[in-house]
C-alpha cells in the first residue's frame, strides 16, 4: 500500500507538491475555502471578462521554476511590454508617468522624456546596484528601510517615489511597514531578482493568455476527487509513526506524512504539539489582510490614455507616502479594451458605492526583522515528526518562492523532479 499524505492549504504551494507526490502517495488536500488558487483568482466581470484580481504577472527570467511547471503543463503566457506605473498626488493634483506606450506617450506630451525624471530614473538603478553592494557588504544589517535608502543617494525624487511605489506592489505592504522593514530584505530581493524592477521588469512582464485558473485547473486535474473544500480541521496531532487530523465535527484521519502548505501562522494554530523549533519559526510571521477591490470609479484617475497597468493614488503622510495600488484590467488576455474595471489594493480614497463590482480579501505576509531572519532556517523543519513545510514565505514572498520550496518538499519525500 502507498503510503498517505495530507496537504494542508490549496495554494500554488498546496497544489505543486499535490502534483509532484500524487503518482508516489495517496494524497488527500485540504482547503478551507470553497475555492482552490489562493491568491490566485480569475474573476468573471459583469461583462463577461475574465480577470485575475491577484496574483497576475510573472516575470520569466526571476520565476524560473514557476515557467518550468508551466512548461510541463502547457500553460501558455503572453509578453506585455507596455505595463509602467502612473503616480498621483492626490493633495497637489501633480503626477508622474512612467509609460512607454506610444499612445500614453502622446497623451502626456511626451512628459516621461523630462530630463530630471530621466536622470532619478536612471540614478535609481544605479542606486539598486550601491544597494546590492551594502547587502554584500553587511552594511545595513540591523537597519530598516528608511535607514538603509539614507547610505544609497542615487534613491531620490521620482526615482524613490517609483521605487517605493514598487515595493509597496510587490510585497502587498503599506508604505510605513516597507519602510520600517528590514533594509537587507530589500537589498537582497533587489540583487537577486534585478528583473523585477523598474525599467528591466518592462521587457520580460508575462500574464496568463488564458488566467490564472488555468495552471490551477491543471495542477489539480489528476486529483480532483481527492481535494477537500471547505475543510474544517481543528487541530493536527502528531506521533513518531503518523499523523492525525482532527475535525471539527470529531471525525479523525490518519495519515503517514502532513504537507503543512498554508500561511505560518495558520500552521502553527494547527499543530497540537508545536515544538520549540516550530513555535520561534512559525511563530515569527505576522500576514496582513488586503480588501482587493473592483470598481470602474475613476474619478481620482488620470485619464485613461494615461494609465498603463498600474496607478499609484498618494498623499505626502507617514514616513514617506501613504499609497493605494491600483492595475488597470483592461490590458490583461481576455479583457475587452472598452473595460473600464481596476483593481484597488489599500483603497485611501473614497469609492462610490454603485462603482464597486467585486471585493475579496488576500492574505500577504509581512516582513520584519523576525520574519526576514527566519526565512533561512525554515527548511529545518521539514522532515520532524512526519511534517514537511512550504509557501511563499519560505523566500521573498513570490509565487516562484511557493512552488520551489513545493518541489523540494516533493524531491526530499521522493516525488516527481521538474
């Protein structure tokens, strides 16, 4: 008989060791919403349209495992090279465009060629590569953000707020808590994956041609009968020989191995017995709860010859700004050019009730000086007490972090090698 293992969460993490143990063992997911995907989500407009409202862009040469399970899926992606960044005070009515579009170039009288928003742009990659060099050189250990921007110069005027505004992005955090984050997480993000920003991340920006769902669909399609939603687990108690799951309901299972695929601090609720290793560990991460919201209120926007992917809606407050992130659904495969839908992540601006569409919450993890200190040391638990862990917080926060640590829980447990 095979031996069993139960996966716990049905993100990209859940689902990729789901699909590299499932020919080996006989696995069972459990997910306790009633959708697979976690932040992965295709919505249907109104219109009709498919969108994903979460995760959605992937940048192929950074998420190199991710580009290879989608090969094996045959998933296909498209190139976008017109997605740039539009940023809005909303005090001064002033903005700043970064969009390479022919047509948004002509709508802004060419105002992204000024010579000093060229020359902070430049001087910000410039400022990435002083950044990579204070990470080698242990120079902003100990130092937040903000402490850290004060040792790189070249960070200044638009280019800090393209930078910032970037960050704010990517790692689905507030300005202050970026900020207040630790200098080398960002540094070391940046000289890892020096694609993802500005103005590199303009040449390799891929979306789905046909959403998210459909790399979902075909991860899960060879266990399908074998996933639980709606899943309600009240604790997972462990011995040296298996695993229980208890439910809700009263009603247990036994398995040989668990997948804990879920966010830390789910995970850790879960266990019985944590131990000390698994209480330091998963105990470091705090997440933060993001409403996405979809709306076509566009009363704040500039107009929409403008807007080429992604708004930026700010007040001069905080340490720096305080920023909504806003992505124009009208450039993603399946949505009509006529749309006038956007997403809004940290809405700080009033939207009009009858304009809002869709809102789902997202839970992102944040990353402070305990949780950046962790990341190296969580892979020790995998293998302890028949327990094995994986998520996007097992790296920078990306999809390609989830789904490598997935296959090396799958390699570590003799499952399938992409």
């Amino acid at each position: 008989m095979r031996q069993r293992i139960a996966i716990i969460g049905g993100g990209i993490a859940g689902l990729t060791s789901a699909y590299l143990l499932n020919k080996h063992y006989d696995i069972t997911l459990y997910e306790k919403a009633d959708r697979i995907g976690g932040n992965a989500y295709t919505y249907t407009t109104r219109d009709g349209d498919r969108a994903d409202i979460g995760v959605m862009s992937f940048v192929k040469p950074v998420y190199k495992n991710f580009f290879k399970l989608l090969d094996r899926l045959n998933i296909k992606t498209t190139l976008y090279t017109g997605l740039a960044g539009c940023f809005v005070n909303m005090d001064s009515g002033e903005s700043v465009n970064f969009a390479p579009r022919p047509a948004a170039m002509l709508a802004q009288g060419f105002g992204m060629f000024k010579p000093g928003l060229i020359k902070s742009a430049i001087c910000m990659q410039n400022g990435l590569r002083t950044a990579g060099r204070l990470f080698d050189n242990n120079e902003v250990d100990g130092l937040t953000l903000e402490e850290g921007l004060k040792k790189v110069p070249e960070i200044y005027g638009d280019g800090k707020l393209l930078y910032l505004g970037t960050l704010c992005m990517m790692s689905s955090m507030h300005c202050d808590g970026v900020l207040a984050a630790p200098a080398a997480y960002f540094f070391e993000k940046a000289k890892k994956y020096e694609k993802i920003y500005p103005p590199k991340v303009l040449f390799y920006v891929r979306f789905m041609k046909n959403q998210t769902r459909s790399y979902l669909d075909a991860l899960s399609a060879g266990f399908r009968d074998r996933i639980v939603l709606n899943a309600r687990i009240r604790a997972i108690a462990r011995s040296a020989k298996d695993v229980t799951l208890c439910m809700e309901d009263g009603q247990k299972s036994v398995y040989d191995k668990v997948v804990l695929a879920c966010n830390a601090d789910q995970a850790l609720r879960l266990l019985d017995k944590a131990t000390d290793r698994e209480n330091n560990l998963l105990g470091a991460w705090t997440y933060t709860t993001s409403n996405m919201i979809v709306h076509s209120d566009h009363s704040l926007f500039p107009k929409k010859e403008l807007i080429s992917g992604y708004t930026f809606l700010y007040r001069p407050a905080g340490r720096y700004i305080q920023t909504s992130v806003s992505f124009s659904l009208w450039i993603l495969p399946g949505v009509s050019k006529r749309s006038n839908l956007m997403i809004t992540q940290h809405c700080n601006f009033p939207i009009k009730e009858e304009k809002i569409e869709f809102q789902r919450d997202f839970r992102t993890p944040n990353y402070d000086f305990r949780s950046y200190a962790a990341i190296k040391e969580l892979p020790s638990l995998n293998g302890a007490n028949n327990t094995y862990y994986c998520g996007s917080h097992f790296g920078f926060g990306l999809h390609e972090d989830a789904v490598t640590s997935a296959m090396n829980v799958a390699r570590q447990l003799g499952g399938d090698v992409i």
